[in-house]
C-alpha cells in the first residue's frame, strides 16, 4: 500500500506539471468582414469626410482655447498665483489635442 503510495506521488507531480506546462487551446481564426456577404458595406469615404470634419472643428476650438489662454496669461500675474481656470483651460487644450493626433493617424 505504502509503495503504490510512493510511486503515486511522483506521477501525480508530473501530471500536474505536465498539464500546467499545455499550450491554450486553439481558437478558430477570425473571419474577415470582407468574406461575409451578410456584413455592411462600410463607407469609408464618408467615414474620412467626417472625420476630417470633425478635425477641422477641434482645429478651430484649440485655436479658439490656445488664444483665450494666451489672454488669460497676459492679465495673469503667474509668479503669485496660478488661477484655477487657466488650469482647466489647459487641460481642455491637451484633451483636444489628444483628439485630434488620435483622428488624424486614424
């Protein structure tokens, strides 16, 4: 009993090491939209005009934001104090430009 034990044991380690090393199971390769007649036609110079559009837009609003924040530092006296404001405006400026570099790579 003690020697089925005792060979029991080290089979049992090497099982469980064996199955912890298996690779993941395969999945099934995704399909391309393109092969699917049922899928939408997707209408991607639409999709760029309107992304374009939307550029043009936030172009014009951080232009709008950069020259208000511009006045703001010009009637600020920053060395004392650094309005709550400006650092917003600050914030919505880098928020616009993060949208804008992420629309134009695409």
């Amino acid at each position: 009993m003690i020697a089925l034990w005792a060979l029991g044991v080290p089979f049992g380690i090497l099982a469980r090491t064996l199955a912890a090393q298996a690779p993941p199971p395969r999945l099934p390769p995704l399909k391309d939209k393109e092969d699917d007649p049922n899928s939408p036609k997707i209408d991607t110079k639409a999709i760029l005009e309107a992304n374009q559009k939307d550029i043009k837009k936030n172009v014009e609003r951080l232009f709008q934001l950069a020259s208000e924040l511009k006045t703001e530092v010009e009637k600020t006296d920053s060395v004392l104090v650094l309005s709550l404001a400006l650092l917003k405006k600050t914030e919505e400026i880098e928020k616009l430009a993060k949208d804008i570099r992420s629309r134009a790579k695409g």
